[in-house]
C-alpha cells in the first residue's frame, strides 16, 4: 500500500515543497507540493528525483571502523569509543587547533548540519575551521560584514517584483539560484519579461540563462568588479547617483566617488573586453529603471577580486536607492532569526583575527581558507603543531578543494580522521571512523540558512518521511555523540546537548530588554516547549523568539513549532520588507561604503586595469542535474548532457587541432587532467569551461555509478595559491590554463 507524505527538497537552495509517495519504507516517487506556500506545485528534475537519491544503494547503513588499516562495518557503541579514544589523544597532546574541522555544503541543507556544528566547533575550541563557503561565497559574506556590519546579511533581489535585474556570473536556469533562495527561479525570470522587465546577464559563456536575457554581455572571466566599479563611476560623473530613503543611513559617498574615479568605463572596457557605450547604458538603464537590482554569485565570487566584485553589486544597489526597498533588493527575515534587537551602533566585523599556521593567511568570518587545508596538515612550521586528526561532516575536499592529490595523500597521513557522511567517498575514505546519517526521507526539514536568503519571507517544517530503519542513527544524535566525545563525555546522554542549548539560550534571552520574555523564568519558559525531541524542542524555541514567535505567550497568534505542524505547507509571512536601519551591526550603526580593508584592496583592482591573460583561461560550469559532487551516483540524474566536457570555443578549437569529441590534455599550476572536448560556441573565445564535482576514479570508494564514469576533478588544475585576499576564497574562473589535444 502507497501513501504520500510532504517533504521540503534538501537538493539545492530552492527549497521546493515535494510530495513523495512512499511504499513501506520506500520512496517511490516525488512531485511538487502544489500546495506549498512557497514553491506552488514546482519541481526539478532533481527534486523528481528525490526517490534514486534517497534510496541509492551505496548509501551506507551502518558506521565503519578502521582496524589493522581496513574498513568494516561497526556498532555505533564501536563507533564513538573509537572517535573518543582517536580524537581526545590529539586535543590533549597537541591542543585544540591540531583538530581540524571541515564542514561541507551539505550541512546547510539538513536540521543537524545546522543546529549542531557549531557547538562542535565550541567544544573543541579549535581554530582550524575550513568549510565550502571559501570555495563558494565568502566574498558576499565579508562584503556583506564590512558593509553592514554582520556577514550574514545578504541582500536579495527582489524577483517578483524588480523592474530590471542585472544577473551576473549566475545561471539559475541549471542551478536554481544561490543566496537567493527562489523555487521555480526560472519562471520568475520569465514573469519579470512577460511584466515588461528587463533581464541582462553578465557571463563569458551563453548559458540558458544568458539565452533568456535582454542583453547577454560575454565579459573576460574575473573582470565583474571592473565593469561594476565603471558602472559605480558613471552613476556619479552622470549624476545619477541618488539614495533616495537611504541616505540617512549610508556613509562615506563621497569618499567612494573619490576612490573609483579613475575606473571609468573607457579604462576598463579592454580589460573586461566589452564595449564602454554599453557599459554606460548599463549604468544609465539601472538608474532610470523604476526599481532594479543588481545581483551576482559565484563567477563573480571565486575570482581574485571576489569582495570587490560583491561588495560593488551592492553599492550599486545602494547608488541607485534600491537597496531595502520592494523591487530592489532587500533583507529577508526569517522565522528562526534572532530576536530583533534595536536599530543602533554594534560591534562591526573583523577580519584576519587569526591567521593560518603555514601560509599566514587571514581568517574570514572564522574560518581558514580550504585551499590551506592541504599544509595545514602536511607542513610542520615552528609555529604550532600542525592539524593532526581531522572531522569531515558531509565534506569531500578531495574533489572540492583545490590540488586533490596533495589532500588525498595528506589526510592519508593524519593521526585521526572522522567522516560524518552517508558515502565512502573520495575523502571519507580515508576515515578510520564513517558515521553515517540516515537518508532525507529519515529526517526532518526545516531551512534556518535558506529561508533567511528567500525572496519571500514564509516557514515550513517537515517532519521525517519514512520512520528511521533498525540500526539508523538520526543525524542529530550523531552529531550531539560527537560533541560530547570531544568535550570528554563520551557516552553520556546525547539530550544533554540540547538542553544545555535550551537553558543557555532562554537564559540569555530572558536577560534582554528587548526580548519577548524579559524579565520571566527560564525554567517556566523550557517547560513549554513542545515537540518530540531535541531538535524539534529547540526550533520551538526559536521560532517563539523570533520576529514571528509568540513570545512564549506574549504575542498571541504568533508562531510555534505546533503552529508550524498545523500547516503542513507551510505559512506565508508576506513579501520582504525595507528593514533599514534594524540589521546594521556596523560600528557607525550606519552603512559604512567604503571600508577600510575595501579601500586597501583597489590598488590591486586598479593593476587589473593592465592584466591580460596569455592565453586560455578555465571556467566552471553547472548543470541542471548537478549539484557539486553528491549526485553523480544516481543513474537518472547523470548522462546525456550532464558529461563532464571541456568546452572551448570552436575558434580555439580550430587553432590548437582540437576535435569535437576527442580527448585533450588540459594543464593548470596544481597538475593536469584529460577530459573530452566539447567544441561549441556556448563559451567566448580564450575561454574554456569544465564542470566541478567530478573525478570519482581514486580507488576505495563505495559509488558504484559514479565510479563507472567519473569524469575529471577540475580542482586538480589548481594549486591554491590563487586566493581572493579578503575572504580567502580559492580562484576557480578565470584560471590560466594550456590545453592540446591529447594524443
Ligand atoms: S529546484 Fe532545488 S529544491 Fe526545487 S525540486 Fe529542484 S533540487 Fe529540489
């Protein structure tokens, strides 16, 4: 007998509402929830396919110990006393910071990965962080922290209602959106032209996004901050700059004008190989736009002026008074944020308060970057000891980080390694201990990291589809035995961890004046709250303090977990709102423009005025049944077009004996791969384009499909050493690399 049952998507940051049909305990199918507050009916091919990805047979059932160097299949009591016993030796011997944690992308999609990293990271009080935000967005965040004084206030366009959206170095039509959380992007895109809108995609390859648009501008990769900095320029030579509402709450314009003044479109048009007039009707067309957003991601992010290029998107939102307002670009609020505190002056954002061991490169937003993870651990320095035992939840370095062979032998050589991960996979592999978490439909679903990125403010809770098989362990127990082996509480009771965050939180919050429940009993508040279990106790209360909560009885008709499981489609919170000055943590208490490590950053800029590449260069690419390397083991969401291709122009195809289908040899700084060439125009001349994720051919891993046709690790051209300064954040587009025919 079937039965159907409502899960939110955990595939990629649309976070469409699905409903699935389960038989026994078994996903068999899946649809778009047309009832979902949020995503209306919208589904993808991933999503469609949420069943293969649920139920793939590779997934692992059971945690995995080394022993005499080999995997095998342990008890969970196993499993802990060996991470205990692995991990506790190195904390005390070499110190917190010989632990390194790295957190995969993942961890964003699951109620787990976000309620409980973070106590890890406090338990073991380890500075060696390293996640996939530095090899993805870090840029927005440290623009996003210097700007506006928190890294997590990200600005999204406002797609439903913007008059004019500039879109560079993104491709929604395959990836459905990043930092701007929009199920059915493509159809929003589509409802801004059938309005009379106008969409203009900036990207050196002519995505379907770009084929969508009213100007496609094929500008030479890593340039974004150029044009945008002419644009910036035009707005104020013109005189067209104008804040509108914003100006009380905006500082340093003139400082800026002055700063950008010698970027104009004339001096930068050879560089970023586009024409000045249109880039001065770029900037003239955002300006008379009624309203218009700027908006840009991850071409524009894993490039070397990655900060300038995010922080310029946004003032060019601020310069035309579209930022916080409808149709610009505005801050969501989200259901679990923290209680709003008063509008006012706060603590601003710092950078580099540390430093990495071997290369001295700065922290950002308190992590290091992943492309120092590799001499982190294999180079000893006199300056610390170097990271000897490693966590990896839900994290394959190996295939995302930049030089992969080097990581693979380095973490060959740790003292102690743990995977959190539900694959034996290119890094896990390398574990002496595999804790797998149960499959999607097996656990709950709430966004706390996308709903604060949407385009409408809204909140949804789904509980686990299927209940957890015989010998599962829930994702969140895993990871609260984990906290607990590290902090020297190894076998006590994992709920331990989650009250102690209940006591903590209400403890604090009962101490704030602007607190809902100021001034009342923590203990009378916690007996309150409802829900089945840890996880479901603490989103009670996060959602009851929240901008929406009851308070705890304060605000009645407010939101709660019981609420939330009243409306199993979720509940509309209306459309985003100007918020302005309530999220500004700068130290001003004002939008501070032009911040002092930015201004310190334009001299380089200003030299990339004279920067021209040799030759090649190398750009990513995604796909519609893609996402990074998670799903490459699942038959239906690979072949026909989702190939790991070179595609290079067929001008430079011509010109270096390159035939379409034939294997060529393409070398970067970090090694080289081969891979098949994909001669087409999709891609501008002098630039080539591979996808990332792939290169599951190293031997000891558990993926079946993947292995069979696993493609090339991109990653593999890089040696790291290309970073953006400010947020650490690898190059990835824009590479130099030399490429022939592979004979
Ligand atoms: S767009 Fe994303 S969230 Fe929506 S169904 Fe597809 S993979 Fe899932």
């Amino acid at each position: 007998m079937s039965r159907t049952a409502l899960r939110i998507c955990p595939l990629c940051e649309a976070t469409c509402g699905l409903t699935l049909t389960v038989e026994g305990a078994r996903v068999t199918g899946a649809r778009g929830d047309r009832d979902d507050v949020f995503s209306k009916g919208f589904v993808c091919p991933k999503g469609a396919s949420f069943g293969a990805v649920d139920g793939d047979p590779d997934r692992l059932r059971s945690p995995l110990v080394r022993e005499n160097g080999t995997l095998r299949e342990a008890t969970w009591q196993e499993a802990f006393d060996a991470v205990a016993a692995g991990l506790r030796p190195v904390l005390e011997r070499d110190g917190p910071n010989a632990v390194g944690v790295v957190l995969g992308n993942p961890n964003v999609h699951t109620v787990a990965g976000a309620l409980y990293p973070p106590l890890l990271l406090g338990a073991l009080g380890t500075r060696s962080l390293f996640t996939a935000s530095t090899v993805d967005q870090m840029p927005k965040h440290v623009s996003s922290g210097l700007l506006f004084g928190d890294a997590g206030a990200i600005p999204v366009p406002d797609l439903d209602r913007t008059d004019h959206l500039l879109l560079i170095g993104a491709n929604p039509l395959e990836s459905n959106g990043s930092l701007c959380t929009a199920p059915d992007f493509p159809g929003r895109l589509k409802a801004l032209r059938a309005r009379g809108g106008r969409l203009t995609v900036v990207d050196p390859r002519r995505t379907r996004t770009a084929r969508l648009a009213d100007r496609h501008l094929a500008i030479r990769p890593g340039t974004d901050a150029l044009l945008l900095a002419a644009m910036a320029t035009v707005l104020f030579e013109e005189g067209l700059a104008d804040l509108k509402d914003l100006a009380p709450h905006v500082q340093g314009v003139a400082e800026l004008r002055q700063a950008l003044a010698d970027f104009t479109p004339e001096a930068v048009a050879a560089a970023c190989d586009l024409d000045a007039g249109v880039i001065r009707t770029l900037a003239r067309e955002l300006a008379a736009a009624p309203t218009a957003a700027v908006y840009a991601r991850i071409g524009s992010c894993t490039v070397p002026h990655g900060t300038l290029a995010s922080w310029l998107v946004d003032v060019l939102n601020i310069l035309t008074g579209n930022l916080d307002r409808p149709g610009g670009a505005l801050f969501p609020q989200a259901a679990t944020d923290r209680t709003p505190r008063p509008a006012g002056p706060g603590r601003g954002f710092a950078l580099g308060r540390w430093h990495s061991r071997v290369r001295h490169l700065p922290e950002a937003k308190g992590e290091l970057p992943l492309s120092a993870l590799a001499e982190e651990i294999d180079t000893a320095t006199a300056d610390g000891a170097p990271v000897r035992a490693l966590i990896a939840v839900a994290a394959n370095p190996v295939l995302s980080a930049p030089d992969g062979d080097r990581l693979d032998k380095a973490l060959g050589s740790l003292d102690f390694m743990v995977s959190v991960d539900p694959y034996l996979n290119e890094t896990s592999r390398h574990a002496h201990v595999v804790l797998p978490p149960p499959p999607p439909s097996q656990s709950p679903h709430h966004d706390f990291a996308f709903n604060a990125l949407a385009v409408r403010n809204q909140v949804r809770y789904t509980r686990p589809a299927v209940p957890l098989e015989p010998g599962r362990m829930a994702e969140s127990e895993i990871l609260a035995r984990l906290i607990l082996a590290v902090s020297g509480m190894h076998g006590t009771d994992p709920a331990a961890v989650d009250a102690m965050v209940v006591d903590q939180t209400l403890g604090r919050a009962v101490r704030e004046e602007h607190s809902p429940v100021y001034g009342r009993d923590p203990r009378e508040l916690a007996a309150q709250l409802t829900g089945d279990n840890g996880p479901e106790r603490r989103l009670d209360m996060m959602l009851r303090l929240g901008p929406y909560g009851d308070g705890f009885g304060a605000r009645p008709g407010g939101l709660s977990l019981a609420e939330l499981l009243a409306h199993p489609h979720g509940i509309d919170l209306g459309p985003l709102r100007p918020r302005l000055p309530q999220p500004l943590r700068t130290v001003s208490g004002r939008i501070e423009l032009l911040p002092g490590p930015i201004a310190g950053d334009l001299p380089r800029l200003r030299a990339a005025l004279a920067e021209r590449p040799d030759g090649l260069v190398l750009v990513g690419r995604r796909h519609l049944r893609s996402n990074n390397s998670w799903m490459h083991n699942v038959p239906a969401l690979t072949g026909g077009s989702n190939r790991c291709t070179l595609h290079i122009h067929p001008e430079d195809a011509a010109r270096l004996g390159v035939r379409d289908g034939a294997d060529v040899r393409v070398k970067g700084a970090g090694g080289e791969v081969v891979a098949p060439a994909e001669v087409t125009d999709g891609v501008r001349p002098g630039v080539v384009s591979l996808p990332h994720g792939w290169g599951h051919d190293r031997p000891g891993t558990r993926l079946g499909h993947a292995s069979a046709a696993p493609g090339v690790n991109v990653n593999q051209l890089l040696d790291g050493s290309l970073l953006d300064p400010l947020s650490g954040n690898a190059v990835l587009n824009g590479v130099p690399v030399q490429v022939s025919a592979s004979r």
